[in-house]
C-alpha cells in the first residue's frame, strides 16, 4: 500500500489503505496546497468570514484537478476548537446531512471502529441532473501538540468499490455513481482560534462533462463553509439535538 494516492477511482474493499497510511499520504498534500493557485476570495457577509478558494491542475498521478478552501474562525463566533471539531469531525456524515442540502440519504454500509467507516450518501440533484450517490471510506484523527496542547484534527474521504462484496454492493442507492476524495483539516490556533483547511477531486460520473463539473467546484465548496457555520449557530456545542438527548446531556 506504499504507492496508495487518493483520487477519484474507486479502491476495491480488499486494497483499502490504513488509517496511518492515509495520513502519511494526504497530510502532506493538505500542507502542499498552502502553495497552490489561489482563485476566488467568497466572503459570507453575514458571518463577516473570507474563503479563500484555490486549485492545482492534473499531475500524472491524478485523474481530476484538486481544488480546495480554507477560512479561518474566531473563537468568539463558533466557540473554539471543541464544537467546531464536533461539527467536523465527529458523525460527519450525519452532520452534513442536516447543511449540505442536496444529501438527502445517508447510510453507513461497514463500522470498522469509531474513525474508520464505510459510507454511502445520496444527492438529490434538480433536473435534468440524476440523482448521485458516493460510497466512500471515512477515517478521523486527532492528534494534540505535546508542548503547545493545541490540537489538530483530521478527516479523510476515498471512493470504494464495493464490488467484491454482493451484500454491500446490495446495499447501495440506486443513483449516477460520483466518486471523490478529500481531507480536511480543522486546526487549533495560539490565539483559540480554528482555521479550516479542506482539499478535494472529484467526479459526478454519468453525463456530464469533467470541465464543466470542475468550474463549479471552487463555490460549491466555498458555500459549504457558511452552510456548515449556520449549522453551528443552532447546534454550537458541534452535536445534533437529538444526540444531546441519547447522551443525556439536554432534555
């Protein structure tokens, strides 16, 4: 698995690369993008927050282009690095669900341990564009710096392909099938404030056209961010009411 490189073709169940491996690879590439292109600068005005977006064009290792944001996030807006890390990085799936509103659907297909799963979601797109699903493998990590105490998490997005096994390929939605990869980085800074850093190929698959998918990239996840912060604001300890309520920790 040392030649592992994330892109947008799926990797069979039996290759699926370690948690530490995917770390060893796409960390690096997060931090290589500090030097990419920059593009569009997309300001919530709202929320007086600036996404600054940015690119790289295909290597020889890549089947789509890389784009990518950062942001960064004063603690008195979205309450430090403990919610915005729930937000992100814990139950991601479900909680994109609730502000990335063309996810309609999604299901877990295999828990390995609580960061590393299987996936699959579906997008629920306005005509004449089919419905999309991505099955993918999720992983987390959480890591502390031994003399600053800030912290630094991470969360990883690769296609999977399911199709060496009949009872989870069973399983999935009945859509065009998308495939993407992704990292993102949400980071602890001296003065209590996070910046968010996330990079991403990706593929819709069906009809349309590569190019035209590529242009629209950079604001869609541009958007993202304010989608994610107004989630927050009615969920600012970064947990869903309704697991407050299992946890026992709101009535």
């Amino acid at each position: 698995m040392a030649d592992f490189y994330p892109s947008i073709v799926p990797v069979p169940l039996e290759s699926l690369p370690s948690n530490e491996v995917l770390l060893k690879v796409m960390v690096p590439l997060l931090e290589e993008s500090e030097s990419w292109p920059l593009g569009k600068v997309v300001t919530d005005t709202k929320r007086n927050v600036n996404v600054q977006t940015f690119s790289r064009k295909k290597t020889p290792k890549d089947a789509a282009m890389w784009h990518g944001r950062v942001s960064d996030h004063p603690k008195d807006t979205v309450g430090g690095f403990e919610p915005f890390w729930n937000g992100v990085g814990v139950d991601h799936t479900i909680n994109e669900k609730e502000y990335i509103y063309e996810v309609n659907r999604c299901k877990p297909l295999k828990l390995y341990s609580d960061d590393r799963e299987i996936w699959m979601v579906h997008y629920a797109l306005s005509p004449p564009t089919s419905h999309r699903q991505f099955t993918f493998l999720i992983t987390t990590h959480l890591e502390t710096n031994s003399e600053t105490g800030l912290r630094t998490g991470y969360v990883m997005s690769i296609p999977v392909d399911t199709s060496s096994d009949p009872e989870l390929k069973q399983q999935e939605y009945t859509a065009t099938k998308g495939a993407y990869s992704a990292i993102e980085r949400v980071k602890e800074m001296p003065d209590e404030s996070v910046n968010w850093r996330m990079i991403t190929t990706s593929t819709p698959g069906g009809w349309v056209p590569q190019f035209l998918a590529e242009l629209s990239i950079p604001g869609q996840i541009a958007k993202d961010v304010s989608h994610f912060l107004a989630w927050l604001e009615k969920n600012p300890t970064g947990m869903r009411a309704d697991k407050l309520v299992r946890m026992g920790l709101e009535s």
